[in-house]
C-alpha cells in the first residue's frame, strides 16, 4: 500500500512539472514571435483559417518577399484563405490601394500586381497620381477609360476604407507583416527574416486547425 502511494504521489509530483516542459517546447511564443491582438478582426471566410498579408507597393522588403511569400501561399492547403490588405497612413497609399482594388476588381491582378511592384521599387516611379497608375494599367492593355470609371468607383472607395479601417486593429507596425485568423501578428523583426515569418504563421494556422477540431 505504502509503495502505491509512493507511486501516485511521484506521478501527481511530475504533472505541473510535465506541463511546465510542454509549454517550453512549444517552438514559438506569444510576445516573442508574434503578438495576439487585443480584440479579433472578422475574417473575409469564417470557414476558412485566414492568412493576411499587409503590404505596400512602395515597400522595398514587401518587394522582396514576394518571391519567398508566391511559392508558400499556393502551397497552402484547402481550409486557408489567403488574402492582402493594402497598408494605408499615408495619402498616396490610399492611391496605391486603389490601384491593387481597381486591378482585383478587373480581374487583372495577376497582371499588374508584379509590374506595379517593379514600377515603384525597380523604376522608382512614385505613382503618385491617378494619371500615372491610368497610363501603368493602360501599358498593361487594361482599357484607359474602364480604368478610370472602376478606379473612381463607389466599390473601391469602400474597399479602401474597409483596409485602412483594419489597420489599427491588426496593430500595424511595418510592413510586409502577417495575420492569422484575425487573431496574430507577425512581423520580419520578431522572427529576424521574413523565412522566419512564414514559419510562424505556420505554426499558427497549425494552431488554429487544432483548436477548431477540438
């Protein structure tokens, strides 16, 4: 009997020290790799685990991600939506987030979504107005006119807002950055390469996957 209790005593012994190891191998943290946001921000596809990537044409680190991020997201499997949410603090990148929103609008974003990064960080042209992002999409044979009218219109007028609306609440500090579910932030800076970025939210669609089979 003695030695029954001995045994179960030991166990109840390892238990907080057997959660305490668990925690530690737990490969990235909150407040170290990435931030969990003070409230979350509706996702486009409650269906779906969504990833978010906030970025800027301007961005010359958005422009060199690229080619890291392309290959990654079309590798995601089926329960993730992907989706880019232009940044927006500044008057001329509400412009260039009318520019990603006219292109996706007319279904022309596989088109211009390269040339209009190679434009500002290769070409250092500031597309600082709608008369240059017009003559961008016009030498990409998107029609000038019907550019304009979407351009202009009251749908893209409402997308931007809805981005710059969120900014605050993704608690954007840079970009590109990474958000999971509407839930984590990730940033470059925390992870110390934007490889390092990846992996993170990595682990965190694996994180929100497991918690909605539970």
């Amino acid at each position: 009997m003695r030695h029954y209790l001995f045994n179960l005593f030991f166990a109840l012994l390892l238990l907080p020290m057997a959660a305490c190891h668990a925690e530690t191998d737990e490969p990235y943290k909150a407040g170290v790799n990435y931030e969990i946001l003070p409230e979350p921000v509706a996702t486009a596809d409650p269906a779906k685990i969504e990833v978010v990537e906030v970025f800027w044409y301007g961005c010359s680190h958005c422009f060199s991600f690229e080619p890291k991020l392309n290959p990654w997201v079309t590798a995601l499997p089926e329960d993730v939506n992907f989706v880019r949410v232009p940044a927006i603090w500044h008057p001329i990148m509400k412009l260039h987030a009318r520019a990603y929103f006219t292109a996706r609008a007319l279904k022309v974003l596989d088109k211009l979504h390269e040339p209009i990064f190679e434009a500002m960080n290769l070409k250092k042209q500031k597309l600082g107005s709608e008369d240059e992002i017009a003559d961008l999409f016009e030498a990409q044979g998107v029609d000038r006119e019907r550019f304009l009218k979407v351009f202009n219109s009251k749908g893209i007028e409402m997308a931007v807002d809805l981005a710059a609306s969120k900014q605050p609440r993704y608690r954007t500090q840079g970009t590109p950055e990474i958000v999971v579910n509407g839930k984590y932030r990730i940033s470059s800076r925390e992870n110390g390469s934007q490889e390092g970025m990846l992996k993170v939210a990595a682990y965190l669609i694996n994180k929100e996957r497991s918690a909605i089979q539970q």
